[in-house]
C-alpha cells in the first residue's frame, strides 16, 4: 500500500474518549502499538462522565475479600438466565471471562482503581447465578491536579454540585443515605475536606476531588497522558478508509477545519457512545413516543460510530433498546435520571389516569417498560408523576432537590414549579388538578394504597419484595423500607419520562469486539465497543455498572485480538 496518501501513521485509531475508547488505547500502547484517540466533542468522558462510574464485572478478583464466592461461570449463567439465546454464547462468554481479566490489567498498567460494592445487587434475584453483593464496583476518587492542564477539558459529570456542594464516592453516598452517627460524621470529614480546598474550588466552580464517571474518566485521562498518546478533541472522523480487500486501514478525521488522512495500521475502535441524542435514528428504531429530550446522555451519543459502521456494510441490532430509566427535565436544559428517590416509603408513581402502574422500588429500567406498556394501553403515561407528601419531601432527597429540613420550599427555583416540573398542592383533589388528573381517581387511588402501606404491603405490585427494593428504601422503616402511606399534607408531584442512560443498540460484534455485517463474517480491521456496539446484555439491565463493564472488557478484548494476543504482555 501506498502509504504517501496519509497524513498520519498510527497502529490503531479510536474514535471516543469515554470508558470504552480510553481503555482500548491503554490496552493497545501496552502491547506495543502506536496510538491515537479522537473525540468530536471540545471535552473529554463522553456519557462516562455524566454517569455513576460503576463497573459490574462477575468473577472480579476483589469479591473473595468481601467474602463473595463468584466465578465466570456463573456470571454466565446469571446473563444467559436473563437473556436467553439472543446474544451469542461466544460473546457472553468472552464478557464474563473477559472482565475480570480486563481489570486485572487496567488496574496492573493503569491508573484505574476499583473496589466491590458487597451490598450492591445483581437487580434479578430469580435468575440462576444472581448475587447478593460485589460484582458491582466502585471507582476510586481522584484529584483533579493530577490532570494538570487537561483538568480543563473534562466533562462535568452528571452529579456534579447537584444535591451536595462535594462529591462522594458509591460507597460514602451509601453510608450518608443511612442518616446514623456514621453517616453525620462521614459527611462531616467530606465537608471539612471540601472547605479546606475552597480557593480551589471556588477557581474551577466544582469539587477537585472526582468521584463516580468523573473519577474514572480522569483516571483513564491520566493513563493516557502517562503514555503520551494524543487525544485530538474538536475531531470528528468523516469517513473510513478501506483497501481492496475490504479491510478498514484508517480514516478520514476533520480537525480544526482540515481533513486528515489518518492510516491505522491495526485497525479503528469505534467507541463513539450510542444515540440517544439522534432525534431521526430514535424515531426510526424504538417505541414511539421518543425522542432525544429524554435522555441523560452525553450531548456527543449522536450515532456516529453506528453510522461510519452502516456505510461499510455492518449490521445492527437491538436498536429498539436503551439503559432504560425514568428521568425529569430541569428548566436549565440538563435531564436527569431518577435512580434512588423513587424507593422511599410516603411515594407512588401514577400515570395520567391518576393510577399506579409499576412497581416504583423496582430496577429502573424496568420501570420505564412499565411506563411504555402503561401508555401502549391507553392510559396516558407518558408523562408519569412521582406523587409524594410532606413527610417524604422533609426526609429523602429527589433526585438533585435536597430534602425539605435541609431546604425548604423557598429555596426551589420558581421555575421547577412554573415550568410543570413540580407541583405542590394542600390536598390530593387540589394536586391532581395542577397536573391534569381526574381528583377522584388519585384520592382513590392513594386510599387503595396507604393501608396495606402501613402494614408493608402491596398487593398490586409487590414492593419491597426485592433486596434491590429494599436498596434504596431506608431501613429505619418497619416492616418494609420501602413502602409507607402517602398522607401528610401539602402534596406534590414530580413530572417523569421515560428517558435513558444511552442507548444500548448498535453493531453486531463478535467476541473479539470486531464489527460484524449481515452475514456474520467479520470486517476486517473494524472494531466496536461500548454503546456503539449492540449490548452484550441484550434488552437487559443485569445490575449497576453493566454499561461501563462491558464498554471497557470489549474496549480491551478489541485491542488486545487487534494486537495478537500478546500473552506476556497481558499480566
């Protein structure tokens, strides 16, 4: 090959800078190859960085201290359980065996740091291969000096500032959600550590201590600058480049207004995120109504690397999918996903017939197929309403609006309420009158619920069945955490979508991350991971963290076939 036509030689070329595509860099300049990242967007972390940063890897190395028994094998089971034939045993298997090893190298030869979370679930406590604890994980903080210059160019995470002035890690949110003696001190050390670096902080408008997606996106970042590969932001591909035979060997990248030739050697990781944000491919492959309003995701998940893939021949699946969750709209633009508030006991989700149609302490992402199948029978769920009363606002935070005894209802921007984002009311009759439902119906349907609330109860939906319901309910309740009558004046109800963490469809891959087309044979050179690829978990949410474990064992699985699986180059 004529060589002279590239303005650049690289062994491998990736496109995105989150989980998936940093991880593949690191993998492939640790087996010797020459490396270069570029990232459409002018920041760094793609939907990473806007999320909890959880990994959830089965068989990782860190559950037997936690006291944890846990293998591969079962870790197939459990996902084999849950998704049946619909994904190829070959990847199933490459995930669950992949994993583990993944993180034994990234933690080995990066400055990746994770610790399992004993108490957090697997979400499907009847499927064969469940745990109760430790397959998913928690990223280690860091501080934002570490990254020099570059702290500059990170995304804000989606966290960030929201609900407290300094960020935890899984593990404190946890101990600070318990509102013991322990969460008050641990909150306390975090404040003190906070005020101390306020000049700081005050300099670059947030915390330098990064947690959750932030922290491992920094992480990543301060691997790459270790190893000195470039990062191009403002750098889009345009299009991929192919020799006779078909194989992909490199691309064409608009940078600063010029178009580069970029040739890859190894081969393309495209790690582009999903597209949530693609308003056109949304209507045209998932449920409607839909849109990009909705989603929690990245503003870059606009399907590029899904349509670079399309226009050489690849195929496609589970594009009717997302990371499903319901999410609110706060007047300022940003979307945020409801994960934790919708537990606590003194709640129910109601759609626009003023009844209950789910279970609210169950995975979210099966509350929004409750919301899709609600409003598939005409009973107007879309959008749905979180009705809480005074007792639970005083208590829990939701979402990002702290509690009422920290903030009163003063200090909620008018906006939440002028907007239809909140309501508040007096009474139930007076609530459902502001957000469109008939009265008679919500008071009904809050009476059918409060008594056998009381006795911890539920007979509709069963919630609080789970340890996952329990999870996120508070355990100072009895007998059941997560359930307890909605009956304390003034009322108020929080308007919810059936938004997403990012899409979960994409292109077919086989277990060695590489692009597959209609046929089933691999395109040469091409390789895909995380949310541009079609999930390894099918139209399931197997527990937290499963979008950024399988982004990164695909991202490192990719590079490491990429580069012959150089075995001693791999521990």
């Amino acid at each position: 090959m004529n060589t002279t036509a590239f303005d650049r030689e690289v062994d491998w070329l990736v496109a995105g800078a989150g989980a998936a595509g940093m991880t593949g860099a690191v993998v492939a300049h640790q087996m010797g190859g020459s490396v270069l990242v570029v990232e459409k967007e002018a920041v760094y972390g793609g939907t990473t960085a806007k999320s909890g940063g959880v990994i959830w890897i089965p068989g990782n190395d860190d559950q037997a201290a936690c006291g944890i028994s846990d293998s591969p094998e079962e870790g197939y089971q459990y996902l084999h359980g849950l998704i049946g034939n619909t994904v190829a045993e070959a990847r199933l298997r490459a995930f669950t065996t992949g994993g583990p090893e993944m993180l034994r190298f990234m933690t080995r030869h990066s400055h990746v740091d994770y610790s399992a979370l004993p108490e957090y679930m697997d979400y499907y406590e009847h499927v064969p291969g469940y745990k109760e604890g430790g397959r998913s994980m928690d990223s280690a903080p860091i501080h934002l000096r570490q990254l020099g210059d570059e702290a500059d160019h990170i995304r804000i995470g989606h966290y960030d500032g929201l609900l407290l002035p300094f960020n935890v890690t899984v593990i404190e949110g946890r101990k600070l959600q318990e509102m013991d003696f322990g969460a008050y001190l641990t909150g306390f050390k975090l404040l003190l550590r906070y005020l101390l670096e306020l000049p700081a902080n005050w300099k670059t408008k947030r915390d330098r201590r990064m947690t959750l997606g932030p922290a491992l996106v920094a992480r990543l970042r301060r691997s790459l600058m270790d190893r000195d590969i470039p990062l191009w932001l403002n750098t889009t591909i345009t299009e991929l480049l192919q020799d006779e035979h078909g194989r992909i060997t490199g691309a064409v990248v608009k940078r600063d207004g010029q178009e580069l030739r970029i040739h890859a050697r190894r081969g393309v990781l495209l790690a582009t995120g999903g597209f949530s944000q693609n308003a056109e491919l949304r209507r045209e492959y998932q449920q409607a109504p839909i849109g990009r309003d909705w989603t929690a995701a990245s503003p870059g998940a606009t399907g590029d690397g899904i349509k670079l893939g399309l226009q050489v021949g690849a195929d496609l699946d589970f594009m009717g999918s997302a990371w499903w969750s319901p999410t609110y709209r706060i007047p300022d633009g940003r979307v945020l996903a409801l994960i934790a508030g919708k537990a606590y006991p003194g709640s129910i989700m109601v759609n626009g017939q003023g009844r209950r149609f789910t279970n609210e302490a169950q995975p979210y992402e099966d509350v929004v197929k409750d919301q899709y199948a609600s409003e598939a029978r005409g009973e107007q769920a879309i959008p749905c309403y979180l009705v809480f009363d005074h007792s639970f606002r005083s208590k829990y935070a939701i979402g990002h609006i702290k509690p009422g005894k920290v903030v009163d209802d003063s200090k909620i921007p008018e906006d939440y309420f002028s907007s239809g984002l909140l309501a508040k009311a007096e009474s139930l009759a007076e609530l459902a009158g502001k957000i469109g439902i008939d009265p008679a119906t919500l008071v009904e349907t809050v009476d059918t619920f409060n008594e056998p609330a009381r006795q911890g109860k539920d007979p509709l939906f069963g919630r609080g069945a789970t340890i996952h319901d329990r999870y996120y309910a508070d355990k100072t309740v009895e007998p059941n955490p997560s359930l307890g009558p909605v009956e304390k004046p003034p009322f108020y109800a929080l308007r919810c979508e059936p938004g997403d963490l990012d899409t979960t469809g994409g292109l077919q891959c086989d277990e060695h991350g590489r692009v597959l087309t209609p046929e089933g044979s691999a395109i040469q050179g091409l390789y895909a991971a995380g949310n541009t690829s079609a999930a390894v978990m099918g139209d399931t949410y197997p527990g937290a963290g499963a979008t950024i474990g399988s982004a990164m064992t695909f991202g490192y699985l990719a590079a490491k076939f990429a580069f012959g699986n150089h075995e001693e180059n791999d521990t």
